[in-house]
C-alpha cells in the first residue's frame, strides 16, 4: 500500500498536496455528510480542472481516484484543495498507488446482473446505440463522489445486454459546464453523440446549451466540435438532445426537452438547426420538468381481418416530479409525426405511463438497435431519495434491457414493455426457493397474491386484482425504508385486460414485474437486511429460476 502524501497547509482554507511521480491514482478519502470542497489540478500555475469533492472532514466513508495519468511528469504538478480544514482527516489518509480497486468495498446491495458503475454515482443512460455487434451505453456519472454532482458521461459496452465492460470516462467537463444527458447516432459509420452542457453562470441560475462531439472508433473516444455550442437558447431547463435520422423526410431531427414541453427541430448536418414546432401544452402530465426525450416510431400488426400493419410514432417524455407516486416516472404520448410536428392522438386530459413503479427514470431507447428493435434501459431510482440509498462506493443500477412495442386496449394505444429477449439467455437452473438473483414466473388464474419474504420477517406482498384489473406492490415493510418518508409505498398499475403470466427480476436491491405479454411494467428498489428466500403464492402456480450473471 501507498504512503500517505506530504500536505503543506498554505492557508486556512486552502492545502496543497504535491503528487509523486509514481502511481496513477491518487486517491480522495470521502465523507458522505462533509460539505463539497474543491479539489484542483494545477500545473505551473494553470488551472487544469476542478471538481468539486466531499473531502473526510472527521470519517473516512470510501475512496474515489483522482487518475494523474494525464498529468504525469508535467512540470510543478499540485493538487490544491479548498474548503476543506486544514486538520481534516482527508489529508493523512491520501493514497497515491496504481492499485484501480484499492479500497473496493464488497457491497451487499450491488446488484449481480444489472448494469451499475464500480465506483461513484450513476443517473440517466445516454448516448445509447448500437454497432457492430456491440451495445454501447454511456451514463450520468460524477467519479468524486455517490452523490448527483461533476457530470461526466462515462461508457459501457455489452455484447448481449447483461454483461457490461466499463470503459471509463468519455465526456469531460470543459468551459461550457458540466456534461448533461444526451444521445449518440451512427452516421455514415462515425459516432456523433449530441450533449447538453450545464453551467452556472456568475449571476444565479444555469446556463444549458447543446454541443456535440464526434468518435470515429466506435465510441470510445470523443473529440468535441469546436464549433460548440450548436444549439442556444434563453430558456431555463433548455436540455436532453434525441437526435435522429428521418428517412420519411431525409433530414436530421432533433427532439429536446424545454421547461414543461418539448421542441422539435431539423437539420442537414447536426450541426445548424431550424425550429420546427412545440408539443405538449396542456397534454399528459405537467407536475414537474419535462426531461430525456425520445420519439421513434412502432409498428403494431393487427390480426384481424387481414394482418394489417399500422405505423404509430412514440414520444417518451420522463418528468420529475410528477410521477404517479411521486417523484420522477416516464409518460408517454402516440400519435404521428410528420418532420416537422408530432400530433398526439389522444385527448390531452390523457396520461400513459411506461412502468408503474417509483423506480424508472430516464428511459431510452438505444440507436440503431438491429431487427428494427426498439430496446430501452430506464435508470432504477428516483431523485426523491436517489442520493440517499443505502449503498455506498457507488450509487444506482440500470433497470433490465426492455423491449417496446404497440398494444390496444379500447380506444387507445398503449407502448407495450417486455424484458428483452437477452433475459432467457441468462435463465439458470430451477430453483426451489428465491435466491438473491432470480426470476419468479407465477402462473395466474383470476387474483393472485404473492407474498416475498425473509427469516427477519421483512416482505414484499404484491396483488393481482383480476376484478379490478390492477397489480400492486406494497414495498411498506420491504427492509430498510427509513431513508426516506418518500421510500415506502404501494404502487399500483392497471393491466388492461387478464394477466395470464407474471415475470418477476429479483437482483439484491430490485424487483421488476412485468405482464408476460407486456401489458404491465413495475419497477421497485427494495432494501432487505437478507435476501428474500421464501414465497408464498396464493391463486397461481410458481416456478423459480436462478439468473447465470
Ligand atoms: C434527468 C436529468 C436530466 C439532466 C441530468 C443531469 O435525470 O435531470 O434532465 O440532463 O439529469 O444529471
């Protein structure tokens, strides 16, 4: 193990620690509960970057790596830290090593087969697509900290969308703020990801503009248009690029989020935009800030009379708060898009959300996804207490790859979700009891009851109401739900129609229920101090298997 490194105390509030020459990582001590201080690469007296850290002012809670690699062997290389006491703990306990999983901590709440970053804090996928073979995911991640803040995208790739490699940062912080949510396309074989960058400016308030950065190997790296910012506006919450292809109309669209609606726009390049239309005043739900757009058209086949094939265009709009119980959740709206404007084909009082839980956020569909596949990951929190869970080197999962399509129930169409086929690929042995990382399927017959539960006597009940045509999940005595007054709940979604199989992803801290025909979505965090290793069902017949992760 490393040394700890010379500090010379320069002033109250200000220290200085000099690297050496040797050992990639330097590592911060962090205390979750610590005010943020700023810690500052200087070399020669330039101001390289600054993030802002919650140095151990008492407790040391974990550690994150400042990575030197980029400055080694720079003359007069400092780190300068601020607002931070002198006396502070942080600075007995720095690390300087090569060791990438040094002080790695083994969580027990670090899902087996979901998509999570190994240290610091995760929100929104972005950037999604896919090529050659591999599925590409890039993330909000802050690397100083589990907690919202220093946005980066950081990469991921995957060749069957469970097993994830981390490929490190990809976006940077520069002098247009911080990297905020956006998309990535494959254009002609090159990789253009479109990006909003978020800084606050001297006077109050955040400045947000979208930029853009292109990659021609496949993603891993990212050179920034110099050109940037490509699209401005005045608006507060100007944010979250979709880009995309339009072969109906041979242009570029875009579809951003602004305030409570949702700007269209179009381009011959991606790099100048012209305005198109507005759309969502007064539709659906405006309970908070409409965010991560997306708008892709399904298609939906009718069996009767004669296999006819409808074409429906899909807006996704997530919006926090606002959600059906509370926080952030993903609305939808169906209609047509022409190019130039998307007419919803509902009446505005209508609301359709894609998954009835308090956990799915910021869902996306991936670019370029093959078989015209229009497959989704949605971020398993909710900025409710998303900074409050109880996990610690790192903060948030991926939910399960998902898969949409079209379905009708009376009058309107709803966006069907079912787990992605890649799901049975990783289906294990059967297995008596539920373990950690399991899928349950329950047989259903009319209502059903089905109870989850461990030897601690903590439990998950959820019901199917057949009568009713709802399923619920009361998560009130799950395990641990004292983080948060927001935490504990029963979420409850309609079904539209019979249930005849329910689906159920159980990975450590999460429970995914699904309509096998994709009627249904439900995505919950749970937080029990053992796994669940007992079910109970009442009205339906079970059969568990293991998950192969
Ligand atoms: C949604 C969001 C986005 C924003 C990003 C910042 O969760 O608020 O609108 O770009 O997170 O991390």
């Amino acid at each position: 193990m490393a040394k700890a490194q010379t500090v010379i105390p320069q002033a109250c509030e200000q220290s200085i620690v000099t690297p050496k020459n040797t050992g990639r990582y330097l590592w911060l001590p962090i205390q979750e509960s610590a005010p943020e201080g700023k810690v500052q690469v200087i070399v020669n007296g330039m101001l390289l970057m600054e993030q802002n850290v919650r140095m151990a002012r008492e407790q040391v809670d974990y550690y994150v790596a400042l990575d030197l690699q980029p400055y080694h062997g720079k003359e007069a290389l400092r780190i300068c830290v601020q607002n931070v006491p002198t006396g502070s703990v942080c600075f007995k306990k720095l690390v300087q090593n090569d060791d990438a999983d040094y002080a790695l901590i083994d969580e027990k709440f670090r899902p087996l087969y979901h998509h999570t970053p190994k240290r610091g804090w995760m929100n929104d996928p972005n950037g999604m697509f896919y090529k050659d073979g591999t599925w590409n995911l890039y993330y909000q991640y802050n690397p100083y900290g589990s907690m919202w803040g220093n946005m980066h995208w950081a990469h991921s790739t995957s060749t069957d969308l469970i097993h994830w490699k981390n490929e490190g940062v990809a976006l940077t912080p520069d002098v247009w703020g911080t990297m905020f949510s956006g998309s990535c396309v494959v254009d002609r074989g090159n990789v253009v990801a479109m990006y909003t960058a978020s800084r606050p400016t001297p006077f109050g308030g955040d400045v947000q503009a979208q930029c853009i950065a292109f990659s021609n190997d496949g993603g891993k790296t990212f050179t920034k248009y110099e050109g940037n910012p490509v699209l401005t506006a005045e608006d507060k919450d100007f944010r979250d690029p979709r880009p995309f292809w339009n072969e109906d109309v041979k242009a570029w669209n875009l579809i951003l989020a602004v305030g409570q609606e949702m700007r269209i726009y179009s381009s011959p390049d991606l790099k100048t935009w012209k305005y198109e239309s507005s759309f969502g005043k007064e539709y659906g739900n405006h309970g908070g800030v409409w965010e991560c757009p997306d708008l892709f058209p399904l298609t939906q086949t009718t069996k009767q009379p004669n296999d006819q094939t409808t074409k429906k265009w899909v807006l996704l709009c997530n919006i926090n708060p606002g959600g059906p119980f509370g926080g952030s959740a993903t609305q939808y709206f169906v209609g047509q898009f022409d190019g130039h404007k998307f007419t919803c084909e509902s009446m505005p009082k209508v609301t359709k959300w894609l998954d009835y839980g308090k956990d799915h956020y910021a869902t996306v569909s991936f670019y370029n996804a093959p078989d015209n596949r229009h497959t989704v990951l949605a971020w398993m929190s909710n900025w409710q207490y998303a900074n409050q869970v109880p996990t610690k080197q790192f903060r948030s999962a991926n939910s399960i790859p998902r898969d949409l399509g079209l379905f009708t129930c009376g009058e309107e169409t709803y966006v069907s979700v079912v787990p992605s086929k890649e799901m049975l690929a990783v289906r294990g042995a059967k297995a008596k009891k539920p373990t950690e990382a399991c899928e349950i399927l329950v047989d259903v017959k009319g209502q059903a009851e089905i109870v989850l539960s461990n030897a601690k006597g903590e439990q998950v009940i959820m019901k199917y109401d057949a009568a009713k045509q709802t399923f619920c999940m009361d998560r009130t005595k799950s395990g641990d739900v004292s983080f948060s007054e927001a935490f504990p709940c029963v979420t409850t979604a309609p079904t539209y129609g019979q249930i005849k199989q329910l689906r159920l992803f159980i990975d450590r801290c999460s429970i995914e229920a699904f309509d096998a025909d994709g009627k249904m979505a439900m995505t919950n965090l749970v937080f029990p101090s053992e796994p669940y290793n007992n079910i109970k069902v009442k009205g339906g017949k079970v059969t568990i298997y293991e998950i192969k992760y």
